[in-house]
C-alpha cells in the first residue's frame, strides 16, 4: 500500500465518530449486522447478520484498528452500526 493510500485512510478512521451507545447486548449483533466475519464462534449460529470487518495493520502485521461494519441506520441512511471486533458495544 502507498504512503499516500495509508495516510487517506488513517484520516478517514480518525474522523469516525460515535454519536450513540445502541446496546451492550452481545445478543443483538445478528440484528445491527454486526457478526465477526473473522469469529468461528459467531458463525457457527448462521451467516446471518455478519458484517465487514476492517483492520489496520502495521508492516508486521500487528493490528493498529478493528472494526466491524453493520447495517445501516434505518432513520439515516448516512450513518452505520459498528462495534470494535473484541467488544460486545455496538455505536451508530
């Protein structure tokens, strides 16, 4: 990846903002579509609601920044669930 390409990417994850905690409610990850793509324990109950997982990895490999990408908000269409991959909050 280009130094150029990191750097648009960085400044993008670093302009995420929480605007709300939705639930801390592990149970509910199927319905925001917030399911561990990476987790053989999630998918072991269906594919159903997974979501997108991105990581920002150093030139080792070593994770700088998880998250995984849901559904989006049924009342804004701008805005999506979220939650980090080795946490159960999910964020709108």
């Amino acid at each position: 990846v280009s130094t150029e390409r990191l750097a648009d990417v960085v400044k993008a994850v670093s302009g995420l903002k929480k605007l709300s905690v939705v639930t801390d409610d592990r149970s509910q990850h199927r319905k925001y579509g917030v399911v561990d793509p990476g987790s053989e324990a999630e998918l072991k109950e269906g594919t159903d609601g997974v979501g997108k997982r991105v990581l920002l990895t150093d030139d080792r490999r070593k994770e700088l920044f998880g998250l995984i990408i849901g559904k989006v908000d049924d009342k804004n269409a701008k805005l999506f669930y979220v939650r980090r991959p080795d946490k159960d909050r999910i964020y709108r």
